[in-house]
C-alpha cells in the first residue's frame, strides 16, 4: 500500500538521494548535483513538500513546489518537481504524488503548477499528461547540461477549481504561501 505524508527534515538524505538518481540519468534537470537539505528546504514551500511511502515507510518518491515569483499577479502560480526511485518507477508512485499535489495547492487557493521537462524524458510527460496537465510549448535551448544545448517542454495544469476570483479578491491563497482564513471563492471577479 502506498502512503503519501508532509515530506520532513528526517526524510533529507532519502529526498536528496532520489534528486541525485533523477539528475545522474541525464534527462530530468539542468542541476548536476542535488543541493544541500539547506538549500532545498529554503526553496520550496513546505505546506507543498511529500513524499510518497511503500508499507514498510520506505520513501519512494517525493513532490515539491518553489514560488515563481514574488509580484502579486503571480502568487497563485507554483513551479513543481516530482520524483521517484527508479526501483518503483512504473508503480503509480509518480501519479498518487500529483494527485496529492494537485489537492494540496489547490486547498491553499494556487490556481497554475507549471514546470519544464526535457523532451526526452517521455515517461515524464506521459506522467504529466495522465495528471491533467498540457503541454504550452517548448523553449528553444534555455540551457546546457554537459557540453549540449537542451531544449524544455513547457507544461501547465491551471485548476477549475482555485484562482476563479482575480487575486486580491478573496482567492484563499496569501502571499506568504498558506491559505487564509477565507476560503477560495468560485466567483470569476471579472477574469475568466
């Protein structure tokens, strides 16, 4: 049985070994060497951070959101990463990490999770694709990773049911990250 839970500090070195495996099979980051507990636990939201178990509390996989930007007009918007070991890849690890990302920030009032994934990495858009979400486009070589320009699938999940009211207007979501006291309208406020 799998268990998804608030990702913790005690699960730094397992979270971080999985980045690792992620970054070592060459189509999953730009980054060339998973951060410090310290720097990923600065970089991410925490209210949005799980990690998925197998019955024995072994983590599997995990999830994660980052803020795109500090401007208002995007305090509804979050970057995401997901990742899974490769011993449980194909297991429906990565699927139940989304739908419980989806939940999550949808609960807080955040209205688009967006991301970048090499084209490459197919098992990754299928993945994205089976969660709801679209691809935008692809930028054109943003980046190089080990002596190649790569280019990034741009992808999207905008919800139906969060950031129906334009922000400022009792969207649920503060811009500190957490959800406010009021909860998220479903009134469209003028956007659509």
């Amino acid at each position: 049985m799998l268990t998804i839970r608030p990702m913790t500090a005690a699960d730094a070195d397992t979270v971080l070994a999985i980045y690792q495996q992620g970054i070592d099979g060459g189509n999953a980051t730009f980054d060339t060497a998973a951060p410090t507990w310290a720097a990923f636990d600065a970089g991410r939201l925490p209210e949005h951070r799980l990690v998925a178990c197998d019955e024995s509390g072994r983590v599997l996989g995990w999830v994660a959101v980052s803020r795109v930007s500090a401007r208002a007009a995007y305090a509804g918007v979050v970057e995401h990463s997901v990742y899974v070991d490769p011993d449980a890849r194909g297991r429906g690890v990565g699927l139940a990490l989304m739908r419980a990302l989806i939940a999550s920030t949808e609960a807080a009032g955040i209205w688009t999770i967006q991301s970048g994934i090499f084209p490459e990495n197919t098992a990754s858009l299928a993945l994205h694709r089976a969660a709801g979400f679209r691809e935008v486009g692809v930028r054109e070589r943003p980046g190089c990773l080990h002596g190649r320009w790569r280019d990034v699938v741009a992808i999207e999940r905008r919800s139906t049911v969060a950031g129906t009211t334009p922000p400022g207007r009792s969207t649920g979501f503060q811009a500190g990250g957490s959800p406010s006291a009021t909860e998220p309208s479903t009134t469209t406020g003028g956007c659509s």
